[in-house]
C-alpha cells in the first residue's frame, strides 16, 4: 500500500482495485477455515455442554 493510498482514503479519492478485492476475499476465507478448525476436533464429540467446554478452554488459556 502507498503512502497515496493512505492519504486519499480520508478524501474519498481512494479506489479498491480488483486484484486487492480478491486478495481480501482470500484472507477472509482463509480465517473463516483457521476459526472452524478447532470447533472441527473429534474431542467436541465427547462433551455434553459445548458452552461449558469453551468458557473451561478459555479459563484455563488464561491461567
């Protein structure tokens, strides 16, 4: 990205080219996969309380 870019976007003057709107649909498919990942993991199907699971996960990645 240019220094141009950077300044005509507050203008309105900036423009998205096509090449940067599929970039962007790419990066965005590609987190959509890497944030499924984890709910995908055969452990999911040995827990009876998904919400109860995940708030365990996070208190314990906090720790």
């Amino acid at each position: 990205m240019s220094a141009a870019t950077l300044v005509a976007a507050p203008t309105g003057a900036a423009e998205v080219t096509e090449k940067q709107r599929a970039e962007l649909a790419g990066v965005r498919e590609a987190r959509l996969v890497a944030l499924e990942v984890p709910d995908r993991h055969p452990w999911w199907a040995t827990v009876e309380d998904r919400y109860a699971a995940r708030l365990a996960l996070r208190r314990a990645a906090k720790a």
